[in-house]
C-alpha cells in the first residue's frame, strides 16, 4: 500500500497587496479616524456603516474598468443549482455604497442626505511600493441638492479637517476647479460630437503637472519625445484648438479676480463653460464669507481629477510641504484627498437625475504625512505589567491589575513562565512598558511593592557607571495601599519628559 503523502504545510505570508497593521499604526489610525469623524459630527453630518459587499450590479459602470465589469474587483457568484446566483464582489469605494443606500431609503432618509462614512474598501489591481488592495477611505457626502454651498462646505470642513489631525495652515492647499468649465474649453475646440478626440484630450490635460505647458502643447498637437527618447503620437489638433486649452490650464492668477477673467476668455460664448466659471464664482464668495481665504482654499483650473466623473465642481487636497523620496530627492508630498459634485451616480438606480457632492480622505496618505510632520510614528506606550513572583499567590496579583484598571491605567499581570524574573522583565522590555510592579515574599509580609520605572532606568543604563546602576535609583518601594497613586505619579512624570 502507498503511503499517503502529508498535505504540505501552509505558508504564513500574506496574500500578495495586502499587509498587516500592528500595535501603533492601528491605534493611530483609530485616533485620527475618530478626530475626522468629529469634525464631520460637527458640520452636522450622520455617520452610516454600509455592508463590505455588494451586487456587481449596484457597483456598475463605475468600477475601474468599464468594459470588464468584473475586473479590478474582488467578485465571486453565489452558489444556484441554475447557475444564475448573483454576482457579489467586495466594495471597490464608499460612493457607489451610498448611491445604493440612498436609491434604496430614499423615502426613509432626509432629503438633502448627508452622511459620512470610513471603512476598507477593496481594488483587485496589480499592487506595487505604497499600493495595496486594501485600504481605509473617509468619505463625506451631501445627496439631493445642487446648492453651490453644499460643494463650498465640503471644501471648508476638508480644509478644518486636515488642521484638526496636524496638518497646520500653510502646509496644505484645497484647490478648486469646475468640469463645466473643461466642458466649456471642449465646446469652443470645435470637436463637434468626437468623443474619442475629447477623451484624448482630457488625458492629455491630466499630464500638466508632469509636462507642463509646452508638453501638452505638443502632446495636444504632433507628439513629442519623452525623457526616454520614446516619441508618443500627438493628438493631431490644430493651433487653434490647442490654444483654448492652454489658455485655460494657465489661467490662475495670484489675483481670483484676475483668475474668472483669464477662465472667461478660454470658454469664450460657451454657455455651459460661462456657467461653471459662476459657480466658481459663488463657491469662493461663500467660502470668503466662512473665512477661508486663498492660503486655505483657492479655484486653480489645472486641478482635473476625476474630469470623466465628475459633473461640477472639482477639489482636491494637496500638501504643499517637502519630503525626500526613495533617491533622495525633494518633492512635494502631493495630494491626500479628493472629491466633487457627481449628478449622475444615484440615477443608475431611479432613473432620475439627483445632485450629489463629496470628498474622500486617502487614510493611509494622512497617516503617512502626519508621521512626515512628527506628529506620529512614536512608539506607543505599552500597558504597567504586574510580573508574579509567586504563582500561587496570582489572585493577588490579579487585585493589584484590577486596582490599576479601574483607575484607568492600562496593565497586565505576566501571564507567562514566572520560573526566570528576567524573563518577565525582558517582556515587560519588548512590550515597551513604563513600569512594572514587583511583590515578592518579603514585600508581602512588610505591605509594600516595589515599583521600576522602565524608561527611567533604561535611561540611566545608557550612561550611569555599574555603582550608579546598582543604587537602582529608577526602582521605588512605597505602602502596598500607595501603588495606584505611585504608577500615576511615574506615569505623568514620563509625559512630562516627553512632551519637553
């Protein structure tokens, strides 16, 4: 008889795009969502928790790529003897979610809906550095008003936002833009009803930043070389086409007023074009009047995130300090949220058209700049550990873990091999714990505790000579009835060090 082969052992690695979050990086996260969510209570926005999945169906065309419905999403049928279950797929962001959500309650909810939400969301695509498959977005939305003033306070809570988790005025800008404006500068090109040549040249627009100017002058027109000699095919317009386009993307003037004149001349008679620059218009007036001025807030037109999703008004987030990169190298940090108005989303559903605007926060970017800034990527403290110099006296130590507790201070008793003290202390050492509480024989008999400042004596180590170390002056003995208010004591004196 063959002997039967083991079945190989499964390898602990994770899933290729996705990784683990540990200790400090989740209780950072869990701070700064909490600190957004709060600024988002504030503005007078409902917090909502949809499911993780939905139907393929529900996400529809907005997935990344629309002629694979099922590609860049993580989808899978439901079992039916026919063949005919649905397709479900994990949510690819928070704003189809809440298309659906709203189509579904839309009698239930008020009307204009405003709610806000956080959570993972899920893109099955090729990962890379910093890419993953799954991240955290926090998303703020106002459904069911076309009122300017609901697009200008999604500007003014994301600008409130960023100061509330770290980022201070003058190290962030929310830039503002308008696709009816682009809609404008298309319409006064004379591209008639080619859509090809208007996708084409919204791609183009969207490589400003990177070629500046002259490259999407030739880009627009012949073509041009790119920095690796490769020559790529122009989109063949003329002169006369070409100009309105830049036009419009160097329009924006250190003077707004200057900014609307330089806009008005790129649209020229364009209806449609003349209508988004008066919702620029009035974005900034209400925004004056919330007293957010140009150093918080400003309309820059080479803003044109999402041209082929959004309908009005377009924002993003931008932080304006510098970083180094992988080589060395200064560079901006760059954008960490976005949004806009998106009139069409909820219509897949009711077949009516209902006005929607919003914004989403790239969390694991915030978190990212904040650590840049200092303002976090610390080692978080750990708990107090009580180490157990007896294990038949562990309902003592138990009291002693309830007594620190219910005073707030976060503690554990050892719960490993109590046999090596050393072995307890190494522990308390990796747990990056700020004291620890000793309570032999000796101490028992006498009431009283020995307790070690971990940080003061790790200090002390580094540069104190083997007398001085011996003297253990980071090691107190107080009243057994004392210990809560010692460790309180110790603790506030470490924050004290710290902050200073």
């Amino acid at each position: 008889m063959a002997k039967q082969k083991k079945a190989p052992r499964p390898k602990a690695i994770t899933p290729k795009g996705f990784r683990d979050y540990f200790g400090v990086e989740v209780t950072e996260r869990t701070e700064m969502l909490h600190q957004i969510a709060g600024v988002y209570h504030r503005y007078g926005f409902e917090a909502l928790e949809s499911s993780a999945v939905e139907t393929v169906e529900a996400l529809g065309k907005f997935l990344p790529d629309v002629d694979r419905p099922n590609e860049g999403v993580f989808a899978w049928q439901e079992f039916d003897e026919k063949d005919n279950g649905d397709w479900m797929a994990l949510r690819y962001d928070l704003t189809a979610p809440l298309a659906r959500v709203y189509a579904q309650h839309r009698n239930d909810l008020p009307n204009p809906y405003r709610r806000y939400a956080m959570g993972p969301v899920w893109r099955n695509e090729k990962p890379g550095p910093g890419r993953y498959r799954q991240f955290y977005q926090c998303d703020a939305d106002t459904v069911g008003t076309a009122s300017m003033a609901a697009d200008a306070e999604i500007c003014a809570m994301l600008s409130d936002t960023l100061e509330t988790v770290g980022i201070p005025r003058g190290d962030y800008l929310v830039r503002v833009n308008n696709r009816k404006v682009m809609n404008g500068v298309l319409e006064v090109m004379g591209l008639g009803e080619d859509q090809a040549a208007k996708d084409n040249v919204l791609r183009t627009i969207d490589k400003f930043d990177k070629v500046g100017e002259n490259g999407v002058r030739e880009l627009l027109g012949k073509g041009r070389l790119d920095a690796s000699g490769a020559y790529i095919d122009g989109v063949g317009l003329s002169d006369g086409q070409i100009e309105p386009v830049i036009a419009f993307l160097t329009s924006k003037s250190d003077d707004v007023a200057k900014t609307f004149e330089n806009l008005r001349g790129a649209v020229g008679a364009s209806a449609v074009g003349g209508e988004g620059i008066a919702e620029l218009e009035q974005i900034g007036d209400l925004l004056a009047a919330g007293g957010y001025g140009s150093d918080r807030i400003e309309i820059d037109p080479s803003i044109v995130r999402g041209l082929g999703y959004y309908t009005g008004p377009v924002f993003e987030a931008e932080l304006t300090f510098e970083i180094f990169d992988d080589k060395g190298r200064k560079r901006q940090f760059g954008s960490v949220s976005g949004g806009g108005r998106y009139d069409d989303l909820v219509k897949r559903f009711t077949g009516q058209a209902v006005p929607a605007t919003g914004l989403s926060i790239g969390v694991d970017r915030l978190l990212a700049a904040l650590r840049e800034k200092g303002r976090m990527g610390g080692v978080s403290a750990g708990p107090v550990v009580v180490t157990v110099m007896d294990r038949d006296r562990m309902a003592d130590y138990q009291a002693m873990v309830a007594e620190l507790r219910n005073a707030g201070i976060r503690a554990e008793v050892y719960l490993g091999n109590p046999k090596n003290f050393g072995n307890q202390l190494k522990y308390a050492d990796k747990r990056n714990s700020p004291v620890a509480i000793i309570e032999g024989g000796d101490e028992k008999a006498n009431g009283v505790v020995q307790i070690k400042d971990l940080i003061l004596g790790a200090k002390i180590a580094e540069t104190a000579t083997h007398e001085e170390w011996k003297e253990r002056p980071s090691q107190f003995e107080v009243p057994r009835g004392d210990l809560v208010a010692k460790v309180r004591e110790i603790l506030a004196s470490q924050s004290e060090g710290q902050a200073g």
